[in-house]
C-alpha cells in the first residue's frame, strides 16, 4: 500500500523489517523486489529469484522476476518466468505479456530480424487463440513501443496489435457520441 501512495522509501523500509523479522517469507521478498524495481534491479532481482524459491507456486513472484529480468535484456530468461507464471494461472494478459515481449536493447540486425519474425508469430498466434481481455490495464499487459527501436516501417505490425487488442476487448473501440457527430 505504501509503494502505491508513492512512499518507496516508507515501504522498503517496512518490508526490509518484515524480512529481518521473518527472512523465509516468499511475500515479503516478491513485494520488496516490486518496490526495488526501478531504483536498485540488481538487488530487486535478488529478492525476486528468493522470492520464486521460496514460493515456487506463486504467479506473483514469478511475474515480478519476469519484470525486473525483460529491461535488463535478460529476455530469454524474462521470457521463462512470465512462461511459469501463466502456467499456474488462467490470466489471459499473461499469455500476452510472455508472447509480445521485446528485448530492450537488440543487438545485431540479424536478431532485429528474428525478433521481429518471433513477435509477429506469436501475435498471429494470440489472434488465433481468440483471447479476451476485460480490462487491458489490469491484465498485466505489455507494450509494443519497443519496435520504434528496430529501425523498420512499423505501420502494419501496429495495426495487426491495434486489431488483436480491439478483438480481446472490444470496448475498446468505443467512440463516445460527441465524437461521433462533429459540430459545424
């Protein structure tokens, strides 16, 4: 709660007390990972790789591991925990967020191409499966901004995403009425 409020600071600190308190609770690591993420990864990923130990069961855990391994380009292994997570669990943004992840940083321009050949499979793959999505935010879903970085004209790869996602959610396709009718 106190990371969501925006008090990083207040919640490491409440969840480095829970660990000294109870070093063995799966919670307390996967949560302090979550809190570490962005500011200290190295450490974060410590505290996630205990937590999927000590948890081995928990989609959480292993989604936070996957979070904190995708930007440091750690993909293959990024790619294996979300793949874990969406094994213990039937949530669709899972399946989704392990199918379209982009490494952060390519490499050559041959693994740009095979990048590229691998997400568009696995979006044909997630427009065959019908997938649906209540709530896209909610459903743990990543973005595709990461093609900007490929170099490539990303026109029709952007609308094929734009028609899965409407497809898995069709409110998101709605046009309130007064856009609908413009004035004169």
């Amino acid at each position: 709660v106190l990371n969501e409020a925006g008090r990083t600071q207040a919640a490491r600190g409440a969840l480095e007390k829970a660990l000294h308190l109870n070093p063995q609770s799966g919670i307390a690591h996967c949560n302090l990972a979550a809190v570490l993420m962005d500011q200290e990864p190295d450490e974060a990923e410590q505290h996630a790789r205990r937590a999927v130990e000590l948890l081995p069961h928990s989609f959480e855990a292993w989604v936070t591991l996957g979070k904190i391994l995708q930007p440091q380009s750690k993909v293959g292994e990024a790619r294996a925990a979300f793949g874990r997570a969406s094994g213990l669990t039937a949530m669709p943004g899972l399946r989704i967020l392990h199918a379209l992840m982009l490494p952060t940083i390519m490499g050559t321009l041959a693994e740009v191409e095979a990048t590229r050949v691998q997400f568009e499979q696995a979006l044909d793959a997630l427009i065959a499966a019908q997938i649906k999505l209540a709530d896209p935010i909610k459903a743990l879903c990543n973005t595709n901004f990461l093609l900007a970085y490929h170099g490539h004209n990303d026109r029709a790869i952007q609308q094929r995403i734009a028609s899965f996602y409407l497809q898995a959610c069709p409110t998101l396709g709605y046009v309130a009425a007064h856009c609908s009718a413009p004035r004169t």
